[in-house]
C-alpha cells in the first residue's frame, strides 16, 4: 500500500447520487460505529467480494496502475485539521493497524484535499481515521475492497462533534473469481466428454466394430510379417486403463489418493493462479495449499505397512529390508538438498546459502523413522492370530503397542521443547508469527522454539528465508516450515497413515469393516482436533498451523485423510464407480512428477511470458496446463510401464 500523490478537490464533488458506507463518530467521546462488510461467494468460486454497490465516474481522476489483489482509494478530507488513516486486515489476528496516508487539513472551507493510496483485496479491512496534531480517533471503518476497483473514502464534519466518514464506490471491482468458473466448466467438460466416450467404447456394437477393423489390419500385418497368430485377449488387456487381475492385489485407491495429493501439491507449487486461497496460510489457519503435504505424507505411512508386511510375507530379511530403508531415506535427502536447491541460479553447490530442510528432506527422515518403526513390530503371518484371544477385536492396534509408545514419547518430546524450552528474549512457549503479530511485542520471536532449534542448530542462512508470515505479519526473522521440530509431528502423521494400512491388512476384503474403522478414527481425531483449537482459529490451545506443524494440525489433517482415503476406496476398489483417472497415473510416479516439477519449473510449457502478469486469469491458465502436462507424462510412463523408483 502506497501513498501517490497529494490534490484539491471542489468539496462534494462527484459524490451526491452514491451510494455511500458511512460512519459518523462524536469526537469527545471518540464513539466508533463500524459497518461489517458483507460477503457473497456462490458457489464458492464466480462471485468476486464486491464491496460496493452503485458505479460513478470520475473523469478527472487519475487512473492508477494496479496489480494483482489490490484497488485504488482516494482518501479525501475535508477537515480544518489533518488526518492520519491506517489499516489492519482482519486476517491478521492481534495485529498492529499499519500506517496508509497521511491526508493535510484543508486549507479553506469548501476545499478538498485527497490522497491516493492501494489497499489490498484479500480480505476485509478496517480502516482507522486519527487526527494528525492530536492523535485520538476520529472514526474507524470495516470494508471489503474489490480487485481493480476504485474508491473514495470521505472525511466530513457533519458539526462540531460529529465526524462523518463515508466509502463510495467509483468503478466496480472485476471479477477475480470468474476464471475458476471457467476452468471448471472446462474441466467438468472434458470429464463428461471422457466418460460419454469410455460408455461409447464398451457397447458391443462399437467393440464389434473396432474387433473387425483391428482384426483386418492385424491379418494383413501377419500375413506380410509371416508370423504366428495374434493373441487379441492378451492385447486388449494391456490397452485398458484398469490392470489386468493378476495384478489388482494393488489397491487403486492408495495410489489414487497419493496422485491427487500430489496433483494439487503441484498446481499449488506453481503458483494457484495467485489466489490467496491456493497460497499457504499466513500463520494460523488453514488453505488448500496446506492439506496435501500432509497427505501425502499420510498415504505415504499406508503404502509402508503393505509393502513392508509383503516384503516379509515373501521371506525376506529385516536387516536387508532396513538396508534398503536406509538407502531411500538418503537418496530422497541428496535428492532434496542437491537437485531440488532454490539457490540454482548461483549453483547447485551454493554452501553459503543452501537450504538444508525442504519436502523431500522432510519424506526421506520420517520414511527412515516410520518404516524402521513398522520393521520392528510388524508381524511375518496375520493368519496365525489367536481369535479367541481378548484382544483380537482391536488386533490392528494392540499388535503394534511398541511402536505406539515410541510415537507417544516422541510426541510427547515435540510438545516439552514447544511448550518448555527457553527461548532468548521470547515467552515460553510461544506459538505466534512474530512481526507485527502479539501488538508487535515479539518481533523476532517467529515460531518460538521451532524457529530457535532451526537457527540455532543450521544457522539462519541455512533455512527458508520468506516464510509466508513475512507478507501480513511483517516477520523479520527466517524460518523454515519444513524444520527439525516439525519433522517429529511428520512422522505422527505418517504413522496414523500406518495405521490406516494395519487396517487395511488386518481386515483384508472386509470392505464395511475396514470403512467404519477409517471412519472411526477420523472421528476421534476430529474430536481431539475440536479440544485442542477449541473449535476456533486463533484462540485454541494448541491452532491449526502449517508453519509449526503443531498437533492440531496433524490431528486435523489425519482426520481429513481418514475420511478422504474411506470414500475412494469406496469408490474404487469397493464399487469400481472410479477407476482413480487422472490422479492414478501421477500417483504410481510420484517421485519423478515431483522432483520433475520443480527442477523444469521455469521451462515451457510449464512457464511461458504473460501478456499480462497481473491477471489472475493467465497464471491460471498456466499453472492449471503445466499441472495437466505432468499429468499427461505421468500417463505416457504408465502406458510404456516406466515407473521411477528410489
């Protein structure tokens, strides 16, 4: 937000056939009337927050160039005496309000004098009016600016008590919000259009048909090849999209969840046409953005428990199995720190700056630690259980109580070093942003003991240095959200994912049971979830925060994740409603689409210029292409049956 510039205008004018906001405040006893703005979303994507009603032109207006997520506002005065206006966004939770012009007195009655400033789009505003020789309020307002619309805020003296101030629209906002509606219809389009077809194809008639003709082709091919007779069944099966039964054993539903996970993961990383929505959330709170690393860290614990408990099955070794354990683990590190470096343009090896955490630095420890974990307890047979034991009911979790008592000490340390550990010039036990978060009473505090262990034990060039605090809290400090404290809630996500595959072997083709079980855990996370945040965003005892992983977020996330990984497998490989396309094919590659999209970010046609970068609208467009092109290769792989495993 920016002051431009400084002018007169005749009192009144362009202002008397507006519709108009308006607060009016007695000024002994700085009384304050604010008017909520009201926000409409149908459908949750194609109304934009319209804060305003009526148009007016103003021909002698300066147009102002605007970016993306910001309007213009005129702040007009019309007081004897200066005015100092300053904004704070409800978003921003114990925030200080922050300075956005500076407005003279009048220098005569009838006379104007204005200033133009931008105020951002994301969220509503308040806006607060203090006298500039004495600091005391004058007014305060609520309001929801439009993307690229044009306001006028009016300051007036209604009589020698009263001060009145008044928001008046100029020139309706855009809708920013039109051209998810657009991709969705596309979308929604294509999926009607592929389902018509794959209807199309399974009639007899149409199958008859395109027997005869590859039947044609196929004689003349062997006729002139010489060679045997074709198989047709063999080569109709390999052509389906669903593998053949041989191979089913693998349930499409994991590998489902994982690609759409990682499907999102992906157009988020691009950028998610800038919608703030699509962005990670500022401190507190949850985004789009902020669901799918947990869940792919989640279905990542599942795919554990079936490979390892079908590694042993097959007689293979525990040691071989944690060699093979260890490997991984490293590869996905090297792989994080190495190739995937934010510091490429200064070289791979830019040691001064290098970012030692990151995702797959995150996936390769708690992989190390989960799976080792799971070697541990996991059991050779589930066929040899005692079912008259009292235990049996509950088997897929009594089985494994070792490894649940090292999870609880682990989580048990997370919470002693969050809530315990002495942090210089900070509170114990901190969880806030820092900045301008707390009435700016911790500035250099972001993240409490997480930040402090990060900087204390990499160094602070070693970490992320633009956490998404740094924009709406003004945070000083690095901090990395992918740090070393925040691994250990990781690895409770990835094991509730275990969990979710104990499940899944212990009740082996007991579809109902195996969904109620899902069900059930989803819920008790959810209960624990709604104690810990106490139903609220900022107040709980322990929020829902992306940046610090804190336990309310893994208890969330994990019962999102229960109930997300019931209805696909429901829809999957219970009913076969869903063969899991697109999001299968990414999910049966997902080391490569990942690192792929991150190392050929900026290439076309993952990236190309934009007529005009300020659109949310073409970066849409081009961050929904560049994830549809990876899913398209992912897809290409799965057909030549090339998979990339580590």
């Amino acid at each position: 937000m920016r002051t431009q510039k400084l002018n007169k205008k005749q009192k009144g004018k362009g202002v008397g056939n507006d519709k108009e906001k308006s607060v009016q405040t007695t000024k002994p006893d700085r009384q304050t009337m604010i008017f909520p703005a009201v926000i409409v979303l149908l459908l949750a994507v194609c109304v934009a927050p319209l804060a305003a009603h009526l148009p007016l032109s103003h021909p002698h207006r300066k147009s102002t160039l605007l970016k993306m997520d910001e309007a213009a506002l005129t702040i007009n005065n019309e007081l004897q005496s200066g005015i100092v206006v300053s904004w704070l966004s409800d978003h921003c939770y114990q925030c200080l309000f922050q300075p956005l012009g500076v407005v003279p007195a009048a220098q005569e009655p009838g006379l104007t004098n204005s200033t133009d400033v931008t105020v951002g789009t994301q969220h509503p505003l308040t806006l607060q009016v203090n006298g500039s020789q004495v600091n005391h309020e004058l007014c305060r307002i609520h309001f929801h600016f439009g993307e690229h619309g044009n306001y006028s805020l009016w300051v007036r003296d209604v009589n020698d008590s009263v001060v009145n101030c008044s928001m008046v629209t100029d020139r309706e906002p855009v809708n920013s919000y039109l051209p998810i509606l657009v991709a969705f219809l596309v979308y929604a389009g294509l999926s009607i259009l592929v389902a018509i077809g794959s209807a199309v194809m399974r009639l007899n008639v149409v199958r008859n048909l395109l027997f005869r003709l590859g039947n044609t082709v196929e004689t003349e091919r062997l006729i002139n090849s010489e060679l045997g007779s074709p198989n047709r069944t063999l080569e109709s099966s390999s052509d389906s999209p669903i593998p053949p039964t041989a191979t089913s054993s693998r349930l499409r539903s994991l590998d489902t969840f994982r690609g759409l996970s990682l499907v999102i993961m992906v157009f988020v990383n691009y950028g998610g046409g800038r919608y703030w929505f699509f962005r990670h959330e500022s401190w507190n709170g949850l985004t789009v953005a902020d669901l799918v690393f947990p869940w792919f860290v989640f279905i990542m614990g599942t795919s554990i428990s079936l490979s390892v408990s079908g590694a042993l099955h097959r007689g293979s070794s525990r040691r071989r199995l944690f060699g093979k354990v260890l490997w991984r683990s490293l590869q996905l590190f090297l792989i994080g720190v190495l190739v995937i470096n934010p510091n490429y343009c200064q070289g791979p090896l830019s040691w001064d700056s290098l970012r030692i955490p990151g995702v797959l630095q995150r996936l390769g420890f708690t992989y190390l630690c989960v799976a080792s974990l799971d070697l541990l307890v996991a059991k050779t047979r589930l066929d040899n259980i005692p079912t008259d034991a009292w235990w049996y009911s509950g088997r897929d979790f009594l089985l494994y109580w070792p490894a649940w008592i090292c999870v609880i000490v682990m989580e048990t340390l997370w919470l002693c070093l969050t809530f315990a550990l002495p942090v210089p010039g900070c509170p114990t036990g901190y969880l806030g942003p820092g900045g301008i978060g707390d009435f700016g009473q911790y500035p250099n505090c972001t993240g409490g003991a997480a930040g402090f262990i990060d900087r204390w034990l990499l160094g602070s060039s070693h970490i992320y240095q633009n956490p998404s605090s740094r924009v709406l809290y003004q945070s000083r400090v690095p901090y990395d959200p992918e740090g070393v404290l925040g691994s250990i809630s990781s690895v409770i996500m990835a094991f509730l994912g275990l969990q979710a595959g104990k499940i899944i072997l212990h009740y082996k083709d007991l579809h109902s049971t195996i969904m109620t079980r899902f069900l059930m855990w989803g819920f008790a996370l959810g209960i624990i979830s709604a104690i810990l945040t106490r139903c609220s965003k900022d107040q709980g005892f322990i929020p829902i925060n992306k940046n610090l992983w804190s336990l309310s977020y893994v208890t969330t996330l994990s019962c999102f994740a229960f109930v997300a990984l019931c209805l696909i497998y429901y829809a999957v490989d219970v009913k076969r409603w869903w063969s899991g396309a697109p999001f299968f094919y990414p999910g049966m590659n997902s080391i490569l689409v990942y690192v792929g999209h991150e190392v050929f970010e900026e290439y076309f046609p993952f990236r190309w210029r934009m007529i005009n970068s300020q659109s949310h609208g073409e970066h849409l467009a081009q961050n929904l292409v560049a994830t549809s092109v990876w899913v398209l290769i992912a897809y290409m792989l799965y057909r030549k049956k090339i998979f990339w495993k580590i």
